[in-house]
C-alpha cells in the first residue's frame, strides 16, 4: 500500500471560509432617527478615503488598511498586517 501523500501543516484549513470585519464608521442614532430611515436615506460617515480602518477577523484585529475610492466603489487597501496575525 502507498503511503498518503505528506500534507503540510495547516494546509487542510486553507478552504476554512473566516469573515473579515471593516469597520468604517459608528453613529449614535435618537429613536426618532431611525424610526426616520427610508429607503434612499443616506448615512453620512465620518471617515474620508485615506483614513486608517482596523481589518479584523473574528473579533481580533490582524491589520490597519485605508479606506479608498475606486470608480463607484470603496475599499481598504492593507497596509499594514500584525506579525502575529
């Protein structure tokens, strides 16, 4: 019988899905306000492109990124990573 290929360690997690958190912003809210949201309400942050956002995952934080603008659309482009993570 051949023996079974040697796995590397960690490797059979590479397929484990891990949710990764941005967070770009809180806002205290009265009831009033958000009995107020509608479709269509815009949220108004207080973070602007080129801001630093922890990057975490699983409540624990494995980087800093900046928030970016890109066409349409945001993100976070890592710029850092804990040497831990």
């Amino acid at each position: 019988m051949a023996a079974p290929a040697e796995i590397r360690e960690g490797e059979h997690l590479n397929d484990v899905p891990l949710q990764v958190e941005v967070e770009l912003d809180r806002h205290v809210a009265t009831i009033k306000e958000v009995l107020q949201l509608a479709v269509g309400t815009i949220l108004t942050l207080n973070r602007a492109a080129g801001e630093p956002v922890e990057i975490r995952v699983g409540g624990s934080c494995i980087g800093v990124g900046e928030i970016i603008a890109f066409n349409e659309n945001c993100g976070v482009r890592v710029s850092e990573l804990n040497a831990d993570s």
